[in-house]
C-alpha cells in the first residue's frame, strides 16, 4: 500500500492503518520512502553515532552506522536499517513486539529521523491547525504539548501532527506539512478532558498511552501544507503557581539566536556526525525564526487552564 505522511509518499509492505492511503497508478509520482519486513539478517552495527534513554536510565534506542546506512535497535522491541538515503527501510519485530507496536516505533521514532536524512527538516513539536496557520507547541516529555493540542481539537481545531511537524520553505513561506490524524494521550488526561468525538485505540504494547483518532464527524484532516503561524516552546511555572495557578497565560517573544535555539533544541538528527547537514539544519532553522514569531508559553498545572491557555493563544494570534 501506498500512503501519505509529512508530505511523503510511503509505500509499506507493513499495512499502517494510521495513515491516509494514496492511490497507486502509472505515471503518478513514485513513492519516496519504502518500508519492508526483513526477511534475513541485517547488517551488523559498526560505528556507534547516538543512543536514547528512558527517564530510568534504561537505554530506548541506539544508532549505530551499518554497511550502506544505519541501524537503529530498540533493545527487546525491534531492529530497524534504514538506508544512507532514507529511502528504505526494513524492520525486523523482536520476539513478542505486536504489530501495533513496531507500527509505533516505525512511524513516531524512525520516520522523523528518516526526514533528516531525506534533506527535510522537522520539529519535535505537536501542532494544530487554527484560523491563519499552524501552531506548533515544542517542549519536553511531560511539557504539556499532546493535551493542549487535545483540548484545541475538542475545540474544532484538527490536530496536524503529534511529536513531529515537518517544515519546507517555499516563495517565502514556512509550510507545515501534516502527519496523520491522532494525539496519543496518558488514559488520565483521555478520563479528565472527557475527550470525544474519536476512537481510542493503544499506542504500544509496553505504554498505557492512548491514541485518539478523530472519527471524522469532527474537523477535517488537512490535506496539504498549511503556513506555520505560531511556534509555542511550552514550560511549567515553578513553586506554588504550578499547583494552582489559572490564570491565563502570557506569551513571551523569543528574539534572533533565543529564537533559533529553541527551534535547534526541538529538532531531529540521526548522525550528529554530519557536519554538511548540521549546517543545513542551522541555516533552515534560522530562517524559520525570522519569518515565525517564536514565544515561550507557561502553562498552569491545570486541566481546568486549558480554555484560558486556548484563548491566550487565539488572541495572540490575532495581534498578528
């Protein structure tokens, strides 16, 4: 099957029902990445480039070079090689991995690293789709990014991507390409925001995250690029406002480098050793930055904040 996602064609022999299908025909564009099940071994790690951890210290993923590419592992889940060029990739599920869960791995941890090295450039942000543009929220686990966009979607605002929003520049414009519908959301914010209006469905077998998908009785998926209006870097208030402050929040403009370095903070790399793309990276960033505004967001630590955050940003947006 063929899908659409980030402004790529995919073409799977891994169904992904998460994603919107694209219909195949001759003469169309090809697909630009492909996704297989390997069927025999996979080359063996060489050079270690980066490696993830979980908040216990437990290693999430590694990336090591391999012959023609690299080799992504996330130790008792699966294995993945992907490509120099990022346009294949074969994943290989460990004993016990349910399809949902490589499915996961494959499109929320692979493919934005894939955009890196296809050339794009993308954001570890949540974003939502509102009057004038989109809004990406960037900021840490726990930041508050996939219930805000929640609450906006409950709102009648389309969630345009969960964790990663890729970006082009074109005639001037920063463009904001959407994933797929859906926010994975903790089962306690899924209960407390009363969120409706989609299905609920597990993200991975080893997570109590929930995926919402919308059930398309509420706003529509984008189709296509949108203008990125708005980059909001999310942090909590510290001391007793975290516990009981409400009252809305207050938009704070990031200028030049600020800026650009909270874009660069909140980015993919695959091999920080690549110094050409770094480079090319630092230049795109830079120019996001001097055509969308960028602002730091402090966020109440409460649900009940969340309509009041809502409209800080809405009118925000209004000043232009």
């Amino acid at each position: 099957m063929t899908y659409r996602v980030h402004g790529l064609l995919l073409a799977s022999d891994l169904p992904l029902p998460e994603l919107e299908t694209e219909p195949e025909a001759p003469g169309l564009r090809p697909p630009d990445v492909r996704i297989g099940l390997a069927v025999a071994p996979l080359p063996p790690p060489g050079r270690q480039i980066m490696s993830w951890a979980l908040a216990g210290g437990e290693e999430w993923l590694s990336c090591a070079a391999a012959d023609g590419g690299y080799l992504l592992r996330f130790p008792g889940l699966a294995e993945v090689f992907v490509d120099a060029a990022g346009t294949r990739i074969l994943a290989r599920a460990e004993p016990g991995t349910a399809g949902g869960t490589l499915r996961h791995l494959l499109l929320d941890q692979v493919l934005p690293l894939v955009l890196n090295l296809l050339g794009r450039d993308a954001l570890h942000a949540t974003a939502v789709l509102i009057p004038g543009g989109v809004c990406a929220f960037t900021g840490p686990a726990g930041a508050g990014k996939s219930t805000l966009a929640a609450s906006f979607l409950e709102a009648g605002h389309p969630v345009v991507s969960d964790d990663c929003l890729a970006l082009t520049a074109e005639a001037g414009r920063i463009l904001a390409w959407p994933a797929y519908p859906g926010v994975r959301l903790w089962e306690d914010t899924v209960a407390t925001l009363g969120v409706t209006g989609g299905r609920h469905g597990a993200v991975a077998h080893y997570t109590s995250k929930r995926r919402l998908t919308p059930d398309g009785r509420g706003p529509k998926f984008p189709s296509g690029p949108q203008p990125l209006a708005r980059v909001y870097a999310l942090v909590h208030p510290e001391g007793a406002a975290a516990a009981t402050g409400t009252a809305p929040p207050r938009p704070e403009r990031l200028q030049g480098r600020e800026a650009v370095m909270e874009l660069v903070k909140n980015t993919f790399r695959l091999d920080i050793g690549d110094g050409a793309m770094l480079a090319r990276q630092l230049h795109f960033l830079t120019g996001v930055a001097e055509r969308v505004p960028v602002a730091r967001l402090r966020l109440p630590c409460s649900f009940a904040a969340l309509p009041a955050v809502r409209e800080a940003i809405l009118a925000d947006l209004a000043q232009g």
